[in-house]
C-alpha cells in the first residue's frame, strides 16, 4: 500500500465519516435522542436536526418547485471545545471533525466507537452507504502564474482568452472500478487574504454497499475509501504545494 506523508500543518479544515442505514419502522426520534445521554460530557451541545426536500417540475405551463414542510430527522451533538460534531439521523449516523485534525487513526478510532455507541440504539436492518468526505483549504501564496504550480487540476483557460480569474467552482465526478467507489470532487476559490489565495479542494468519496449488521467487512472498505481519497490529494498537488504544510 502506497504510504503518504503526514503533514505537521495538513490543510484539512473538516473531515466527514457518513453510514447510511435503514432503521426499524418502530426506532423514533425519541430513541436517538436517548444516544445523547452517554455522550453529554463530551459532546454538550444538542441540536435538532430538519431534512429539506425541493421538487422541480416542468410543464407546458412553465416550470415550478415545490418544496414540501421539513421536518425533523435526527440530532447534532455538538463539542464545542474539541470541535466535533455527531449526527444521529433517523437514515444513519456521521461523525464530524473540523480543525485541527489529528490524525487518521484517532478520527477512525473515535468514529467507530461513536458508530457503535448509534449501532445500540438505532438497531440499522442494513447499512446501504459510506463514505468519507475531506475538506482541505491550501491558502496559495501570491503572486502566483498559474494554479498548475500548486494544483494539477483546475480549469483551463482558452490561450485566447484573458487568463484571469476572479472565480470559480469545478466539480468532478471519478469512478474507481477497482473498489467500486465513486469520487465527488469540488473545487472553488476564496477572496485573498494576506497576500494567499485559498483553494478549496474538497474530497468526498463514497461507495453503496448493502452490510446487514455490525461487521467488521465494513471498516476495511472504509480504509479502502480513505486509500482513494488520499491518492486523488497526493496526485493532484506538487511538490511546492507540500512545501506549505511543513
């Protein structure tokens, strides 16, 4: 297995472990809500979670949305001191870790733990997706040529064309047939700051999967994600761009 550096300023402003699963019919709110009575010393916070849903609809008569009333779905537990947040959704469960980020290891380890702890009161029938999402900001110092001196992919301007660019938001979408995984990968730029640009570079890579109970089957598909997340990061960014996170 190819090993990547680990960095002592990694740009990772936010990671995202995601489970789907489809629950009993009798698990309700109240049953998650109790997931929260083990976790209050750790994670204080408590905020109601609402799913939003819009229709588009096209017509001889023109085209309309309806967006029917939301309503809740779950919990956000919230740590506000070593910024983590957990979700606990009537659809699965997502463990959230916003900067800084420690390490690969103590993320995984924690995540399945929290897992777990979900996995008791939420009895899944089946788990039906994971994935893991990063969020990376590389703040670019200026001035600077070209994004290619730091990012491998970014969009290309026709030579004909002015060459500047003010904004913009590019999503890739890449299958890995060897794991049966799926890449979602957005890219878009901030206002500078401080003579930097940042980049953001955001990584979500997912896979269905159909898992009926807790196996252990299931955390080494997600080692298997985080192996392509991490090849699609360390491919897409050059030399000179590690240099920023020593």
């Amino acid at each position: 297995m190819t090993s990547y550096t680990v960095f002592p300023h990694a740009p990772i402003t936010e990671a995202l472990l995601d489970i789907r699963a489809e629950l009993p019919e009798r698990v309700t709110l109240q049953d998650l809500e109790t997931f929260h009575v083990n976790l209050k010393d750790r994670f204080p916070d408590k905020q109601q979670r609402m799913s939003y849903r819009a229709d588009f609809k096209l017509s001889p008569e023109g085209s309309s949305v309806d967006a029917p009333p939301s309503k809740p779905d779950g919990f956000l537990f919230h740590s506000p001191i070593e910024k983590k947040i957990v979700q606990a959704r009537l659809d699965g469960f997502t463990f959230n870790k916003l900067k800084p980020y420690e390490s690969w290891e103590v993320f995984r380890l924690e995540a399945r733990q929290l897992w777990n702890e979900y996995f008791k009161i939420a009895h899944p029938v089946k788990v039906t997706r994971i994935a893991l999402r990063y969020i990376n900001r590389i703040e670019i110092p200026l001035p600077f040529k070209t994004f290619k001196e730091y990012v491998l992919t970014t969009p290309d301007i026709a030579p004909a064309l002015p060459q500047g660019l003010a904004q913009f938001f590019m999503q890739l979408v890449i299958p890995n047939q060897d794991t049966e995984a799926t890449a979602v990968i957005n890219q878009t730029m901030e206002t500078p700051t401080d003579q930097r640009l940042p980049l953001i570079f955001d990584i979500d890579v997912f896979r269905e999967v159909v898992y009926v109970d807790n196996k252990e089957e299931m955390w080494a598909e997600i080692e298997k994600l985080r192996k392509f997340k991490n090849d699609i990061f360390f491919n897409s960014i050059t030399e000179k761009t590690m240099e920023l996170f020593k």
